[in-house]
C-alpha cells in the first residue's frame, strides 16, 4: 500500500498533468477556428480547379498527345503514395487513421505485385511506417519549422512529385489526409492525383461548355502542375483542421480522466490518514491504560 507521501506526491503530479492538457486543449481550440476556417475556404477553389481541368480535357481532340499529368503514363506498374501526417503528437487518433487507411492500399498494390513507392510528409507517419515500410520511404518530408500551413511548402511538394514523374519514376501518385468534418470525426481520404481522377464528377459541371483561350493544350500544361499543387495544400488545409480538432478532443479526454484520478486519489489518501491516525490513537489509548 501507497504511504500518505508517495499519495500526496501522486496527487500533486495529477494535477499539472491536468493543468497542462487543459491548456493545449484550449491552445488547440484557439488554433482550430482558423485552421477550419481555411479548410473550407480552401475546398470550393480546390474542386472548381479539378471540374475545370476535366471539362478541358473533355475537349482535347488528340488523346494520344495529351498532357501526360492529365493522362498518366498507360500503365499502373509503379505507384507513389503521399502520405501526409502531423510534426507533432499528442492529437490522438490522428496519425493512426491515416496510416490504417495507407496501409490497406499499400498491401493491396503490394498484393498485386506491382511496386510502392512512398513519400511521408510528417516526422508522425514516418516514425510509424519505417518498420514495417522502411525499403518502400523513398523521401521524408517534415514541416516542423513551419509555423502555419502555406501553399510555398504545399508547392515544394508538388514540385517534388512532377519531377520524380518527369524522371519515369512512377505511374500513379496518390496522397493520403484526413478531411475534417467535425471535432470529433475526422474521415481518413485517398485521392488519385496523377493521372487526375475526380471522385466526385458532377455531370452538371462536366457538360457545361465554356470557350478557353488559348487552346487546351496550352491551358493544361500550364494549370495542371499547378492543380497538383493546390491538391497538396488542400489536404494539408484539411489535415491542420483535423489535427487540431483530434487534439482538443484528446485533450478535453485526458484533463477529465486526470479529474478523476485526483478524486479517486484524494479519497485514498484521506482514508489511509483516517487510518493512521485511528492506528496512533489506539496506540495512544491501549499505552495509557497499561500504566
């Protein structure tokens, strides 16, 4: 059984833990309006690019000459995965759900014998995919000196991705995020970049007709590096949002189980002292009635 020190030492121990998560979850809180905020300004221009780069390539006459970002290489041999996690910890289920949601497409592509290449954009999922992953990490990628998400970082990252396709080194790229929804659900995503596949095409916009000057080609080669890049900072904008949500809710988990701790600490400690001091007052009562 504890002593009264070591009870007292464990309470007060508790409690700046408690004082601690208190405070990152009101940080995350704070930080969290904004992130969200960006997330969804970010979504609408992200979409409206995709529709207009598939409503243009609807209306290039010679496929075969097409742009090969838009088209891909004809082959599905080689894929690179983006596998885009957080610098920092402490945010839950975060990380984990992303990686799940990798590792179920990573043994599916492996399954087909078809090669893997990976790209981690994250110390977090680097750190959690390099036992099992190590000879697949082609690239680590960490933004830890970065104070805020920002499209000069999400273009490094694009720039990366179209000179390893320029170089043949793979034929599909996909990245992985998490898409924020709400503090509590964070919905773990897997978009095909290159070649450019929209998950959501809606037929309204598709078999809308526009004009373009000048000719698509032109267009194409000029917005789709572009577009790769803006995919990248979308997902970043989405990631931010959802980390900061998983950590205010882990947080507000952690200070309310570190309450009941110290409650539960604190009647332990006082009934030990109950008993100590009954203990020294029957020695007390049974010393005095000797004499």
């Amino acid at each position: 059984m504890a002593s009264l020190d070591d009870l007292k030492k464990r309470i007060s121990s508790v409690k700046s833990t408690q004082k601690i998560t208190k405070a990152m979850k009101m940080v995350a809180a704070a930080k969290l309006r904004r992130a969200q905020e960006s997330a969804e300004k970010g979504r609408p221009y992200s979409e409206k690019m995709n529709n207009i780069i598939l409503n243009l390539s609807s209306g290039i006459s010679d496929k075969e000459n097409a742009p090969k970002l838009l088209t891909g290489t004809g082959e599905e041999k080689i894929h690179l995965c983006i596998v885009m996690t957080s610098d920092r910890g402490l945010c839950g289920g975060f990380n984990t759900n992303i990686i799940k949601k990798a590792k179920l497409f990573f043994q599916k592509i492996l399954k087909e014998n078809k090669t893997l290449k990976i790209i981690t954009v994250g110390s977090k999922g680097y750190d959690q995919l390099k036992r099992q992953y190590m000879e697949n990490i082609i690239e680590k990628i960490s933004f830890k000196e970065s104070k805020n998400v920002n499209y000069f970082d999400a273009d490094k990252v694009g720039k990366i991705i179209i000179d390893r396709f320029e170089k043949k080194e793979f034929d599909v790229c996909t990245i992985f995020y998490n898409q924020f929804k709400n503090v509590i659900t964070q919905i773990p995503q897997e978009q095909q970049v290159i070649p450019l596949k929209s998950k959501e095409e809606k037929e309204t916009d598709l078999n809308n007709s526009y004009e373009f000057e000048p000719d698509e080609d032109e267009i194409l080669s000029n917005l789709l590096p572009k577009n790769i890049s803006t995919q990248i900072f979308k997902a970043m904008l989405e990631n931010s949002a959802s980390e900061q949500g998983s950590r205010m809710s882990a947080m507000d988990n952690a200070t309310r189980n570190a309450g009941e701790m110290v409650d539960k600490l604190t009647i332990q400690y006082n009934r030990s002292r109950q008993a100590a001091i009954t203990k020294e007052l029957i020695e007390i009562i049974s010393g005095a009635e000797s004499l």
